[in-house]
C-alpha cells in the first residue's frame, strides 16, 4: 500500500485489512511448507488480533498501541496485498511462527502411539 494513500483509510480498516492478509498469508506459507496450522481463518485472526495487536495497545496505549500494531503488520506482508495474493515477508513468518507454534504440526505425519 502506497504511504500517502494510508492515511487516508481509518486505521480500524487499515489493520482489519492486514490481519486478513497476514492471516492469508500465513495459511498459504503452511501449506507450501507442508506444515498443517490447527487454527481456521477466523480462528488465526482472532489469534493476531489477541496476541499481536493487544500486546502493542497494552505496551503503547490504545491509539498509539494500533498505529504501532498496524505498522508491525503492514512489515509482515509483502506491500503488494491489494495487487496480488498476500504473502508473509521473512519478518512475518518468524512472528507468525512464534504466534503459533502450538497450532503446527508437519502434515502427513502420523503419530505413534507407544
């Protein structure tokens, strides 16, 4: 998204529009790397909104704490997004990793129960 053209669009619509691309995106990179992600769409999001978003509102307050997760978001898309399907820059993977490390597992692996 062009800088000038941001500032334009309310900030509630800004960061709804990145926490659905990154979310997107990050569904997309775990099928790519044949990794299955125990979470829906809406699930994910809400995961980035309560996790991501509430730790900057809680460490910056809440207008600044938005602008900053908004920021954080916008860094781990690729600018792109309206243009062509999202996809996580290596700054978002790393984080969306961490976001969700206990919703992955490698797909087509079985357990063995022992």
């Amino acid at each position: 998204m062009n800088t000038h053209n941001q500032s334009c669009i309310p900030v509630e619509l800004r960061i709804a529009l990145y926490r659905r691309a990154v979310a997107c995106a990050y569904q997309t990179t775990c099928e790519q790397y044949g990794i299955q992600l125990a979470l829906s769409l809406d699930a994910l999001e809400a995961k980035i909104a309560n996790e991501v978003e509430a730790f900057h509102v809680e460490e910056y307050g809440l207008e600044m704490g938005v602008e900053v997760a908004c920021a954080m978001l916008g860094d781990m898309v690729t600018p792109d997004i309206l243009d062509t399907p999202p996809r996580l820059t290596t700054f978002g993977e790393w984080v969306m990793d961490d976001v969700c490390r206990h919703h992955l597992k490698p797909a087509g692996i079985k357990a063995t129960v022992h």
